[in-house]
C-alpha cells in the first residue's frame, strides 16, 4: 500500500481562476523532483497521484539522491496569460522550491519557461543546500543546462528523451512477446513524447497507423508519414491538416480506440482508459507514455483480455533520468551517451518487469509496483 504524500500544498491564483497545488510524495537526501502540468481538468487528486507515481519513478531510475513531486495548476494552457499564471504559481512555490522541491515542465507547461521564471526569481535550477555548496555538483549543472540546448534526431533534448525512452521500453516488451515485425502503433497525444516517440517507432520500423492529438485522430492503414507530421507538427502538440496526404482518414480524436492496432500508447491526458472504454482495446499491448493513463478498473479489465502493460514509471522516466544523469554527474552531456544511458535503464527495467510478470503469474503493474516501492523518506532541506 503506497504511504501518504509527505506534503500537500494548494494555490489560489488572485488575478484569474486558476488554481493550483503541489505534492512532495517522499524526500531522498532532502530533495525530490517532478514536472509542473498546466490543464483545465487537473485535480488535487490527480497531482497527489502524480507526485506518488513520481517516487516510484525515481526508484525505477535507480536514484539515491532524489524523492517524487508533482506540482499542477488548473487552467488553460493555450490561454493568453498562461505563462503569467505559471509565474505566479511557481513565486508561491518559491519557499517549497528553495527547501529541495524540484519541480519542471509537463503537459502544457515548457520545461524552457520554468527555468526562465525561476532565473528571474533568483531562484535557478532548485537545488539543496548541500548542493549549492558542491563546486563538482555547479559543474554538472552547467552541464545540464547547456545539455538542454543540444539536439538529438531534430529535436532538443528534453523534448525527444521521454518519447525515445518510451520507444524503447515499447521495443523491449514487443521482442519479450516475440510480436511480429512492422507491428501496428496508434498514438493518443502528439505533443513532444507523442511526437518524438512516433518518430523513434518510425525509424525503428513500426508502423503509426493512427495519431490523435487535441483536435482529431488521424489514421492511414499503409503507415502515416510520421517525419512529415512532426516536421510540420504546429505548437502544443497539434498537427496541420494542411499536410495530411489523400489516403489518411480524418476522424473525432474521441475515436482512437477503434482503430484496429497491435500496441496501443496513451502519451497526453490520465485516465484516458477506464472501466468505461478498456473493453474496446484491441491492443495487445499497452505503453503508458503519458503518467496514469489507465485507471486500476481498466487495469483488472485488461488483465482478463490478456493486455500486456508497459507501466508508466518505467517507460516514461527519460524526462527525470535526463536530470539525475546530468545534474548528478552520472554521464557528460553529449547527446548519444544520454540517449544511451536512458534506454539501456528502461529497457533494463522493463525486461525485468515482464519475465518476473511471466514467472510469478502476476500483472506487469503489480510486479513494478513490488520492485520500485520507495523506501526513503527524508525531509525538505531547512
């Protein structure tokens, strides 16, 4: 059973209708860290198991310096001001900030804007006290933030790592099934892990049947031309109409269940398959490229149809193994080592998951979920 969030913090924004909050699920060496989301629908719930499946996150990296947090704010990211509210939620996080919460980009919130408003708050990367005072751990920050300017296959770092991980964990676990070759992909979300990991797959020799982002779903049973989609992808994770081909089939973005595909991946919203809509998953295989995309009734639904999982912590933790890698001086920052030192970590982990899943007969989800249970739980840096 996972233990309480350490802290639960909740903003009320005094110049629009946002509001926001902040969890700190569990503290390693007085720190912890996790991406800031930025959506209509976000919950006090849903940052508080957020921030949870952050602390299994960093325990799959295999960390020893840093806890889960998760911090959200609900209101629209496409609204004029949104950045201006950003700034506003992160100066009232500010003390929660400078104690050892390390907190970034997410859904709807650039990683880019974070470290611009922090900078102006004299605040820079969060770090410890400890931190602060180690020259080796300055350098290794200098390391990081010029590692966010460096691209990878087009795209910069931060915004191809998670996508790439997820491709990775994906190949892994379609190899364990011994899945056929050219196997069918549809995607749920298309913003910089839809995008990058579509783009992976693509190079890797799957086939995107099907992409649904913000305003429809897209679908072409010969392959989508996925190196055009992302080279013309529009901002916040939208495709242009403008250069679907003739034999792509445009259809409501509610519809991504019922195209007729092998590996199915949830990479925007949570919840998106639920008691509801899990029986229409025709997938036999699932990667959870977005946080908490399955419910735990759609989990014991797919179970009984013999749906495979590749569990969110696991397949998705490029984004904060990017930050622990670099900031705590575990590779330099050149492009291909990263790269390297993540997928090889996930695809490592998702091995492990599956054959233990295999031999005790277990779910993929359970057996993660026994592996990477933090075990530390520290307190803020005062």
């Amino acid at each position: 059973m996972n233990k309480k969030p350490y802290i639960v913090v909740e903003w009320n924004d005094t110049e629009s209708s946002a509001k926001g909050w902040l969890c700190a699920y569990n503290f390693v060496n007085h720190y912890c860290g996790g991406g800031t989301r930025m959506h209509p629908t976000v919950t006090k719930e849903e940052v508080v198991r957020l921030a949870t499946t952050m602390g299994y996150k960093y325990k799959a990296c295999e960390s020893q310096t840093t806890g889960g947090c998760k911090g959200g704010i609900a209101y629209d990211y496409k609204a004029p001001d949104a950045k201006d509210v950003l700034r506003r939620y992160l100066t009232a996080m500010a003390p929660y900030i400078n104690a050892g919460v390390s907190i970034g980009g997410d859904l709807g919130v650039d990683y880019g804007d974070v470290l611009e408003i922090l900078d102006d708050l004299d605040i820079g990367l969060p770090q410890t006290k400890e931190m602060r005072n180690d020259p080796k751990i300055q350098k290794y920050i200098q390391n990081h933030d010029d590692a966010c300017d460096l691209t990878y296959d087009g795209f910069k770092m931060y915004d191809m790592i998670t996508g790439y991980g997820c491709a990775h964990s994906l190949d892994e676990a379609w190899k364990f099934r011994n899945g056929k070759n050219g196997a069918r992909v549809v995607l749920q979300g298309f913003g910089c892990v839809g995008a990058s990991m579509a783009y992976c797959l693509d190079e890797m020799g799957y086939k995107i049947v099907g992409i649904a982002d913000a305003n429809c779903l897209v679908t072409c049973e010969d392959g989508l031309d996925v190196k055009k989609l992302v080279e013309t992808k529009k901002p916040k994770g939208e495709m242009d109409p403008e250069y679907f081909k003739d034999n792509y089939v445009v259809r409501s973005n509610t519809e991504w269940l019922d195209v007729d595909c092998d590996i199915l991946v949830p990479a925007a919203l949570e919840d998106v398959i639920n008691k509801d809509n899990a029986h229409k998953v025709k997938a036999s295989l699932i990667v959870e490229a977005a946080n908490i995309p399955v419910t735990e009734e759609a989990d014991e639904i797919l179970a009984k149809k013999d749906v495979d999982i590749c569990v969110d912590f696991v397949a998705n933790l490029g984004g904060i193994r990017i930050y622990e890698a670099l900031v705590f001086g575990i590779i330099d920052k050149i492009p291909q080592d990263i790269v390297d030192d993540t997928t090889s970590i996930i695809r490592r982990q998702t091995k492990l998951i599956f054959e233990e899943a295999k031999k005790q007969g277990k779910t993929q989800r359970e057996v993660a979920r026994e592996i990477f249970t933090p075990d530390v739980f520290d307190t803020p840096d005062i």
